[in-house]
C-alpha cells in the first residue's frame, strides 16, 4: 500500500490503477517536483485503514442479503450520520459506499488543509496552473478513495485530466471528476477553500452533461468542515459537519433559494471590455446589494445554498477569457444549486444542459436564484429563457 502512495507521489499509478489515455511527456513533467512531504506520506496510518474500515462495513451489509435494503425510500432526517442519510435516501449501495469513501477523504483533506505548510507553489499542473503542495496530497487521497470504493470505474481530476481506470464496473458503476482543492492560492492567507465532485453512471465522462450526473458533491474547509451532497433522486441539497469525533452529522437541508440582495462577482477584470457585465456589477452596487466574495468558488456558491439567497457570477469578456472547467466544477456546483431550488446559466442556458466534449471544456457561469439568473441572462444577452412577467435586466 505504502509503495503504491509512494509511487503515485512521484508521477506514477498504483499498481492497479492504469491510464486510460496516454499522457504527454509535458503532462508528468510538474511530478517529478513534488516534495518529499507527499512521498513520505503514510496512508495507512491517516487515510487507508479508515477506508478499509468502511469496506469491510459495506462488505459486511452486502452479505446480509437483498431482503435487508429497503424497498423505498425512507425520509431523511437533521440529526443522521451520514451513513444513516444515504442507507434512507438510495437503495443503491455502490453509490452510498462512494459517497461514504469520499466523506472519508474529505476528512483528511481538512486535517491536511489545517497543517498544510504554505510558504509557496509546489509544482505546476498540466494546465499551467501554479499549485501548493496541499492540493497533490488531497488529489492523491481522492483517487485512493475512489479507488477504494470499487465501484468506480473512471475517475479524472483538474489536476490530472485524463481517465484513470479504478478498476470498478462500467454496469452499475460510476464515473467520477473532481477538482481536489479548488482556491488553493488562497490557502496561505487562510480562506475557505474546499473539493468539488461530481458523479455519472457508467464509464462516460465525455458525451455527457450535468444533468446526467447521479449525484454531485463538495466539502469545504473553513471554520466548520462540511460535506454538502445532491442525489439525482432526492430532492434538495444536503449539509453535513464533520464533528469532533470524525462523524459527519446531517444539519441542513435546501430545497429553495429565494430573492435577496446579496452579489459574489467573480473575473472582475472582465468589466473593463464586456460593458454588459459591467452594468450589471453597477446595478449591484447602485441596488445597494451586499458584496460577500472570498475569491472561492466553493464558499461563494455554498454561501447560496446556506444563506438560500444571492448570485454568482464568473463572466467572460475578449480579454478575460473563461477560466472555469465544466467538467470538474461548473457542472457539479450548478447540480448542487439546482437541487437546492435555485438556477444557473452560461447566459442563454442551465450549465447542467451543455454537453461535455473535452475534459478541459470551460464557460462562464451564474448561479442564484431565479430572478437573479433572469437579470444575468438579460442584461448580458437581452432576454432569458427563464422569463416571466415585466423584465429586469440591470438596464432596466
């Protein structure tokens, strides 16, 4: 176990875990820089023998028999573990055992985050983006997890983007893209950051769209460490605190997000040559809106989903092109909104619509509640498939 922790820290897969695409050179150069406090790390001690744990728990259900799941679905209650939440909300038990091993990874990742040393960029992505050490850590233990779980069959990251085989089946397995550490730069300055996820069925992560996903998912690690989760079959979204003694509790429940004056504007630069977007950021500020931005992704999308009001917008112009990937977060984040009660758009559509061609696919993106997303797609476009009544667009 430890052998294969070590040999993925240094740009290489478990022995069981093989690439389904060939990689470029360049794509494992960044690796072989990764710092000796992630080879060193022991897996077994933090992470692979909780997950063992839990298979064994699963294993253990599993040889009970059909007859001890049940046959519909029972009404999840504030106060449940996790484990006691997904036993009610789905009869599927490769979908719970992901969703719990995920959970366990999450747990670290916090703990990591807490102690993580940030003096300064570790290495660079494939993508060319500037990384902390931390964020390799917390994508090496969501692939274990992943692994772990064998019931996922693909999986791929932000900051591998490209399809690892888990080993787990294509009927009645999953799929899985996360983004491990989304706001990592702003790690070091002590904001929230977290983990974005989302879940398809099968072996496709191309060909697809956000509304195909089975279930999506993140945690964020702030003052509190939570794990918010939607299931395609149950409605709302869901939050979870990680308690002192490593349990998640079910604490919240979202099933609508309603009208308030509260604005997150993201890719600000934008304004200075998309005059739209800039009117729409006047009429925030003119409208006496409340500005609550982080520069995270996760915390400014789950403040919606918490506080059950507000907008956030990532919008695009000639010079500020789109930074965000569909795949790995915008898909996710707009499936966890929309279960939520609330809406989002790329300007003319719901992002969970838009087909995923490539891993690195990127949009600019909305979320909010309905009237926001109406004002959004009218003032940038001028008009909105959400139309209802007089507009109220920002030029209005």
């Amino acid at each position: 176990m430890e052998a294969s922790i070590a040999s993925y820290a240094q740009g290489t897969l478990p022995r069981n875990v093989s690439s389904h695409r060939k990689a470029s050179p360049t794509a494992y150069a960044h690796r072989a820089s990764r710092p000796s406090s992630i080879n060193s790390f022991k897996s077994s001690s933090l992470f692979g023998e909780s997950l063992r744990v839990v298979s064994q728990r699963m294993e253990t259900s599993k040889s009970r028999g059909a007859a001890s799941a049940p046959s519909t679905i029972t009404k999840c209650e504030i106060g449940d573990s996790l484990e006691e939440f997904l036993a009610k909300a789905t009869p599927d038990k490769g979908l719970i055992r992901l969703l719990v091993g995920m959970g366990e990874a999450l747990r670290t990742i916090a703990f990591k985050v807490r102690t993580a040393s940030c003096s300064g960029t570790a290495c660079v992505n494939s993508f060319g983006d500037e990384q902390l050490a931390v964020d390799m850590l917390a994508d090496k233990l969501l692939f274990e997890a992943l692994q772990y779980s064998h019931f996922c069959k693909y999986a791929c990251s932000e900051e591998m983007p490209e399809l690892q085989d888990m080993g787990g089946p294509v009927e009645g397995g999953f799929s899985v893209a996360f983004d491990p550490l989304d706001g990592s730069s702003i790690v070091d300055t002590n904001f929230t950051v977290g983990t974005i996820f989302g879940v398809w069925p099968g072996d496709k992560l191309t060909g697809v769209t956000g509304r195909d996903q089975v279930a999506a998912a993140m945690g964020i690690y702030g003052p509190r460490t939570t794990y918010v989760v939607a299931l395609k079959d149950l409605p709302g979204t869901h939050e979870f605190l990680l308690l002192d003694e490593g349990k998640w509790q079910h604490v919240k429940d979202t099933t609508q997000i309603g009208e308030g004056k509260m604005f997150s504007p993201g890719n600000l630069r934008a304004t200075f040559d998309n005059p739209d977007y800039e009117k729409l950021i006047n009429y925030y500020v003119r409208e006496k809106y409340t500005l609550r931005y982080t520069g995270g992704m996760v915390p400014d999308v789950n403040q919606i989903i918490v506080k059950e009001k507000g907008i956030f917008t990532n919008v695009t112009s000639p010079t500020a092109k789109a930074k965000l990937r569909l795949l790995f977060e915008v898909a996710p984040l707009g499936f966890l909104v929309e279960k939520a009660g609330g809406y989002s758009s790329d300007g003319t559509q719901s992002v969970l619509d838009r087909v995923i061609h490539s891993l690195d696919d990127r949009t600019q993106v909305a979320y909010g509640s309905k009237n926001e997303i109406i004002r959004f797609e009218e003032t940038l476009y001028g008009s909105s498939r959400l139309k209802s009544g007089a507009p109220v667009g920002a030029t209005v």
